[in-house]
C-alpha cells in the first residue's frame, strides 16, 4: 500500500533512509544543505506535503545538495531516528526539516501542512532554500 507514496518522492530524487545507521551517516554529517521529509499515508501528506516538495524541488533554484526520506509507520527505527534530529520539535507526520552544516534551520509540522496548498508548501519551502542552500 505505501510503495506508490515512497515512490512518488524516490521518483523526485529523494533518497530513502531505511535504518537508523542511514540516518546518521546523512545528518551526522556537518556539510552542506539536507532535506529530510518524513512520509506518511495521511491525506494532508498525499494532497498537500508530497505535491508541494515535489513542485518546490521543480522551481528551486537553489536547493538542498541531498534530500531524503523516512516512512512514518514503516520505517519506524530510522522515522525515530531522523526525529532525534529535529529537537526541540515534537514527532510530526509528515514532517519537513531543512539541515545546513548539520545544525536544523527551518521545520515544517504536521499543523504547517494540514489545510494547506500544495503551493503554500511549495512557497514556505523555496523561502528556505534561497535562505539556506
């Protein structure tokens, strides 16, 4: 059931973190700009999270040097893992996080998605790859 979701972002050049040594070795790095989107089977995730990373992605100019991806709910030791990471924020899904030089500098919640556009996604994530890429 969640392949057709992992795919659509693997299909946009997103690399899946599957473990929690994968996660480590991307965001315990301390070069360059990350994208970490934790993926899950809810709607805001399929109407709005996925479309507006992908779109985002599209127009950027600047953009993340890797982007990558957990599955909330299937990739639970790598979902966990990743949201090591995001402190001071609570576990969301889905979920946004911009890294640059391995310190989080922009997060996008679960309630910065839902009842959002794709586009408004889209916008909030382009600010922060002009800002931070």
């Amino acid at each position: 059931m969640v392949a057709p979701m992992r795919q659509e972002l693997v299909n946009a050049g997103f690399e899946e973190m599957r473990t929690a040594a994968q996660v480590d070795s991307i965001l315990g790095s301390n070069e360059g700009s990350v994208l970490v989107v934790v993926n899950s089977v809810c709607g805001c995730a399929a109407g709005s999270a996925r479309p507006g990373v992908r779109m985002a992605i599209d127009k950027a100019t600047k953009k993340p040097l890797r982007l990558t991806t957990v599955f909330a709910g299937n990739d639970g030791e790598a979902t966990a893992r990743a949201r090591s990471y995001f402190a001071p924020y609570p576990p969301s899904s889905p979920a946004m996080a911009l890294f640059k030089d391995g310190k989080l500098v922009h997060f996008i919640e679960r309630h910065h998605i839902e009842g959002r556009s794709a586009q408004m996604i889209a916008d909030n994530l382009l600010m922060a790859f002009e800002q931070y890429c």
